[in-house]
C-alpha cells in the first residue's frame, strides 16, 4: 500500500516537473520584461518598470515587421484553408492504391524541414523568374509573395488535417439525401458541407495564422529583402538583447491566455448546448454561469487579471527614476566596498605593477571625463570600472535624472565604462585589459591612502 | 484511372471538380514537388550568379558535382583526408537530433500516459490547454526565454551560486546545455500528442488483465502499452527528429558560438556566402540523409508511413 502511495507521489511530483520545464521559461521571460535593467534577468532587481512597453511600442522595424507578419498571415490564411479543404476532400474519393502517395506527399511537406521549404521555393521562383524572363521588380522576386507561397506550403497540410479529422465524423448519407432531393452539387457543397465544416473553417484559419506568425525557418529564406517580425525578433536576438522583448513575449503571452479562455468558454457553451438539446426542457441557463467559474482555466485567468491589477496597483505613485537612482547609488556603495576589498587582496600582487597602472589610468581618467567638476576626482570614471553593464543604458533613457547627481550621471563617466566593458566582451582571451580596467581605480584609491 | 475520373467528375459536378483538381496539383506539383526538384538540379550547377551571370544558359552551364565534393572533401587544397568542419557539424547535428528525440519519448510518455488514463475529467482539459498554450508563442521568443535562463547572468545560474552550489557561473550556452534543453522543449508538443493518440484508444480492460495476472507496473508497461503505441511513438519521433535537424532559429539564438548547426551552414552559403548552388547542396544532402533515416527507423519498427500525423 505504502508503495503505491510513493508511486503515485513520484507520478505527481513528475506531472508537477513537466509543466514547470513547460511554464518556467515563460514566467521567468514574462517578469523580466517589468525590470528596468537594461539585460533581461531576474535578479539583481533593479525596479519594477513599465518602459520596456514604451520601447517596443516605438522600434519602428518591429512594427514593420509586425506588419508584414500580419499581412502574410491573412493571406496565408485565404491560400492555404482552400488548398487543405481541397486536399481533405480529395484524400477522401482517392482509390485505396492512390490514397496513400498523396497521404505521404501531404504530409511530408510538414517533415520536410522548413529550411529546405525556403530555399526549394526560393530558387524556384528565381528560376521561374528567369525562364519567363521578368524584371527584378516582379512578384517572382518580392519577398512577401514567396513567403506566402513557401509557408502555405506546409501550412495547408496542417489545414487539411484539422479538415480530415472532422470530416471522419461527416455522416455521408446527408450527401446522398440531398442529392437525391434533387439538390445540385454546388449546392449541396455550399448548404450541408460547407454548413458542417464551420468549425473546422475556423480552426484551420486560426491555426494557419498563428503558425504563418510564427514560422522563421521558411520566412528567413523566402522573405528576401523585406522582414517579418519574426526575421527583425532573429536579428535582435542575435545581436544584444534588451527586455523590448520580454514585453513583446508578455504581450504575446496574454493575447494566448485570452484566446485560450475564450475557446474554453465556446466550447464549454457548445456542450451545455448539446446537453440541452439531449435534455430537454431543463433549465440550463444557471448551470452553464456557475460552470464557467468552476472552470479552472478561467479562475487562472482571473488569478492573472488580479495579479496584474496588483501590480498596477502596486505601481501607482511610484517613482521609477527616483527607484532607479537610488539602485544606481546603492550599486555605486557596493561597487566601491568591493573594489576596497579587491584592493586589500591585490596590493602586495601589484606592488611592483603599481606605479606604472596608476600612472596611466589616471592619465586614462583625465582624457574620458573633461566635463566633470569637483566631484570628479572621487568619482572617477574609471571607479565605475567594473559596474554591471546594465547602468550604462539605464543613463541612455530619454528622461536622464536632472538634479544634484547630474554631474556622476555624465554621459562622459560611462564612456570609459562602456569601453571597458566592451573590452571585456570582444576578448576574453585577453586578461590584460580587463585586469587594467578592473584594478587600476583600486590602485589608485590605494595610492590616495598610503599618502593620507 | 480513366474509370476513376469519370466517377469523380459524375459524384462532384465540374466547378467542385475542377477546383479540387486544380487546388491539390498546384498545391502539391507546382508548390512542393516540382521547387524539390529544381532545388536538386540546382544543386548540380556552378554558381555562375556570382562568377559571371552572362554564361547562365550558356554551353559552359553544365552540371558539376563541385557541391557535394567540397561537403565531403572540402576546397582543393585542403590539406586534410575530409572537409571537417563540415562533416563533424553534420555529424554532430543528426546525433544530437537523435538524443533530443530519445530525451522526448522519456519525457513525453509518462506525460501522455497519464493524460490517457490516469487524469480524469476537467484536470485532463486543463493539461491539455496548458500543453497546447506555450506552442502558441514564437520559437523565437521561447528561445530567447531560454537565453535569460541559461546566460552567464542567467537565473539558473544566479540560483545555483547564491544557493551556493556553484562557486562559478557555468557557461551554458557554450556548453550547449541550453541548445539541448531547448531543442527537447520546443518540440514535446508534437511528441505528445501522437502517443497520447495511440495509447488513449488502448482497451483498459487489457491493462487491467495484466495486472490480474500479476504483473508489475513496469511489465505492462513494456509488454502491453508500449508496444501497442509504437505508431504513435515512431510517428512523434519522427517529426520530432526531422525538425530538431532542421532547426535553425534555436541553433542560432542559443547555439554555443564555437559549435554550429548544419543548418547554420547552409544558412551562411545563402546570405553571406552568396552561393546558392552550394547552399542547395548541402540542404538536399541533409534532406536525404534525414529521410533515409527516418525511413531506416520506420523499417525497424514496422511502422508505415500512412500512419503518421494522424
């Protein structure tokens, strides 16, 4: 007995794993967008802020692209719900030896991968372009076109399997009824097939879209020299991330949970529907209100609203810049208390490097900061030497704090830093830099120390 | 065949016909096969684009096996037996294909099994939506989620030194440690759903004769489920195989930087390398190797083709 307990506890425990691997990336992606640090993370936390919004709002090669995506996926939408349809209903007349070749031929477009998609359709169009001997400016060679096609190609295999799996459940004796009532093929195609398929229609349109937004395997070779959102989101990725997209995600993510809730709730009315028909007579109206709100899903969704609204809550009459100002000093404190402790461990190392590194960097701090005033000496560039990366785009934000700390926010102190930084990044191989960068500051403190 | 579209013409009037004719061919013919063949043709071509545009179509427009040789080989002067590079990425590619494919079978089936016949009711909605919702968001985006974790910065790492486990952050992404984690969860959903599938339409009662005859869990497992479920498992596993190898956003947002995807590589001969013909190449390679493959693993496991996607 007492093992069937632990092995239901493990079964548990490993559903419980399993949707956090599935969830945990996203939750964690969703709060970094709220931080003001410049680098997506979770902690150190900087302070709660909303302007990574604003960011993505304006990037104008995001909305672009967010456009193009659009664009294509309403029209992958009206290619590839026809192609599926015709497909499905083909599958369905095609003698028992042909059957499985188009099946096969079918579903390979999904296995294919989709970078090969891209390219087949790519160099085909250009071939096509060159047989027909068309001008650049020719659809053959617009990006949007032939990712229309290259992604419609796979997609309408998707359609045409949300088509089969409903058209299993068609009963084919309506067919022949209305047939024989004398109803002609085009009308029994528009008022008891067409009629049947709605749901599935929907559901087919609804996938296609989503998984034409989606795509970047295909899209990245068809879309040429235009961009979807997904090619833009690549690019940025790729090449320094800020948490713009973690905003982008939580907004994806949301939109997702409202479809998610809204499907449920359909599908729980098309139920209670059935029910009734089944049923007869019994009042089904309360049933129906308390089933939504003993769903689980929707008592998620409003877990998140209230969440969310907390948080706005929270948010109200708090002072992101004065938060982050006071992160910025309490960072500066700690930065400075560690480098004092650097300094105890590595003068008797630098004994004999002292001299020279100090005499250079104090040549290095005078040339990267000649608009500093008294407060210059104390707070040296080169002090902020080993301050995380992310102070330097906090100072980069439009509203840069006007008051008595202006002069240690100059744009100028964080050059050195940057630099230093960047440094850092491009060569890792490199020690020398950095460790001048790291140690000169406390070298130069322990100089100031030794005279006192 | 004649007899055939007779019938179809006489069951489905000529305007349905035609469009459910016409449709399909251009769908299939015109969209997928006939842009797999060219791609294959040009594959065999010099990249006269770049080296000299006015000898397209020319008699020195010949057919060469120059793309092919330098995946194997590498350039002429290459002083060693095989094109490295090349070869060992392939290589590593597929191989680790093959472990995020095993990685997801282990992780999905209990899954899927659970879902099946353990999880009743509501719960088994709620399972299901919440499966499904996270395969709605960008692959790009669930990359980059996977970025924040696994970063030198990351939170994984944050928590393992501040828990005091590691004394240094470990580099995950040159690992690759983030890649496989990644590649393992992009596709689950499409491991999922067709073992759950297959074991679903299993006769509980055969479990539970198992069971009466006193067998342990791990047996029925074994001798009843799994080999009852083997289409569904073959068909996850191939479509989990064919797009881990074909993956190209993952490879490049969260690849380690010293190892590349094949991917990746036929990505470069395409946009920086400006040679298509050889980019062709290398993807028609890795189109055929990965087919053979996966029909070599169908031939195994006695399962057809039809079976799949359903």
């Amino acid at each position: 007995m007492s093992s069937s307990t632990f092995l239901r506890f493990t079964i548990n425990f490993y559903i419980f794993l399993f949707f956090a691997y599935l969830f945990g990336p996203l939750i964690v992606m969703s709060i970094t967008a709220f931080n003001s640090a410049s680098f997506p993370r979770l902690s150190p936390w900087d302070c709660f802020s909303t302007e990574w919004f604003g960011v993505l709002v304006n990037d104008a090669r995001m909305m672009s692209g967010f456009k193009n995506s659009f664009i294509i996926g309403i029209a992958v939408v009206f290619v590839s719900v026809p192609i599926g349809l015709a497909g499905a209903l083909m599958l369905g007349q095609l003698s028992n030896r042909v059957r499985p070749v188009f099946y096969t031929l079918t579903i390979s477009t999904i296995l294919v991968p989709g970078v090969v998609l891209g390219i087949s359709t790519l160099i085909f169009w250009d071939r096509m372009g060159m047989i027909f001997n068309t001008e650049y400016e020719s659809f053959f060679y617009d990006g949007i076109f032939l990712t229309i096609i290259g992604q419609s190609t796979f997609i309408s295999a998707y359609t045409m399997l949300v088509f089969i799996s409903r058209l299993q459940r068609f009963d084919s004796v309506l067919e022949e009824a209305a047939l024989d009532l004398g109803a002609t093929n085009i009308q029994y195609f528009r008022k008891i097939l067409l009629p049947f398929l709605k749901p599935a229609i929907g559901s087919a349109a609804v996938l296609a879209f989503l998984a034409s937004f989606e795509n970047y395997n295909t899209t990245v070779f068809t879309i040429v020299s235009e961009s979807t959102l997904t090619t833009v989101l690549a690019s940025k990725v790729r090449y320094g991330i800020n948490p713009s997209i973690s905003a982008l995600a939580v907004i994806i993510i949301g939109l997702t949970l409202t479809a998610a809730f809204i499907h449920e709730v359909l599908k729980r009315r098309e139920h209670a529907r059935e029910n009734e028909l089944e049923k007869e007579g019994k009042t089904l109206k309360v049933k129906t209100y308390s089933k939504t709100f003993r769903n689980p899903v929707s008592v998620m969704v409003l877990l998140i609203f209230v969440a969310g609204l907390g948080t706005a809550w929270m948010a109200r009459g708090y002072n992101v810049q004065q938060c982050k100002i006071e992160a910025f000093a309490e960072k500066r404190k700690m930065q400075e208390e560690l480098s004092k402790k650097r300094l105890a461990e590595m003068q008797k190392k630098l004994e004999s490097q002292k001299a020279a590194s100090a005499t250079s960097s104090t040549t290095k701090a005078k040339k990267s900061a000649p608009g500093t005033d008294q407060y210059g000496s104390i707070f040296a560039p080169t002090n902020l030497g080993g301050q995380v990366e992310s102070d330097e785009k906090k100072m980069e934000t439009p509203e840069t704090p006007k008051n008595q700390y202006q002069s240690i926010f100059a744009p100028t102190n964080l050059e050195a830093q940057v630099e230093s930084k960047k440094q850092k990044k491009e060569t890792p191989e490199a020690p020398k830099n950095q460790y001048q960068s790291i140690f000169a500051p406390s070298n130069l403190e322990g100089q100031v120390e030794s005279q006192e | 065949m004649n007899q055939w579209f007779k019938k179809f013409f006489l069951r489905n009037g000529l305007v349905l016909s035609l469009y459910m004719l016409l449709v399909t061919f251009i769908w299939i013919v015109v969209m997928f096969v006939l842009p797999q063949i060219f791609m294959f043709d040009f594959s065999f071509r010099f990249n006269w684009t770049q080296i000299d545009p006015s000898k397209i179509g020319g008699p020195d427009d010949v057919y060469t096996l120059q793309h092919y040789k330098f995946l194997l080989f590498g350039s002429p002067n290459n002083p060693d037996p095989f094109n490295i590079v090349d070869v060992s990425v392939f290589a590593h590619t597929i191989l680790t294909a093959v472990f995020v494919t095993l990685f997801d079978v282990i992780l999905c089936y209990p899954v899927a099994y659970y879902l099946a016949h353990v999880a009743k009711g509501g719960v088994t909605r709620l399972m299901m939506l919440s499966l499904v919702v996270p395969f709605w968001i960008n692959e790009l985006l669930r990359a980059f989620a996977f970025r924040i974790l696994f970063g030198e910065e990351g939170s994984i790492n944050n928590i393992l030194v501040y828990l005091g486990i590691l004394s240094q952050p470990i580099d995950f992404v040159r690992e690759n440690i983030a890649l496989y984690t990644g590649l393992g969860y992009a596709y689950i959903l499409l491991m999922i759903f067709p073992i759950y599938n297959a074991v679903e339409s299993l006769d509980r009662n055969q479990i539970e004769a198992a069971r009466d005859l006193g067998s342990p869990w791990w047996r029925i497992h074994l001798r009843v489920v799994i080999p009852f479920a083997k289409p569904g498992i073959t068909s996850g596993c191939t479509m989990v195989f064919m797009l881990s190898a074909g993956a190209l956003a993952l490879p490049q947002i969260i690849g380690g930087p010293s190892s590349l995807w094949f991917t990746q590589i036929i990505y470069q001969w395409f946009n920086t390398g400006s040679n298509w013909p050889r980019g062709s190449a290398y993807a028609v390679s890795l189109l055929v190797i990965c087919v053979i493959f996966v029909l070599l693993i169908m031939k195994i496991f006695k399962v057809k083709f039809g079976e799949i996607g359903r």
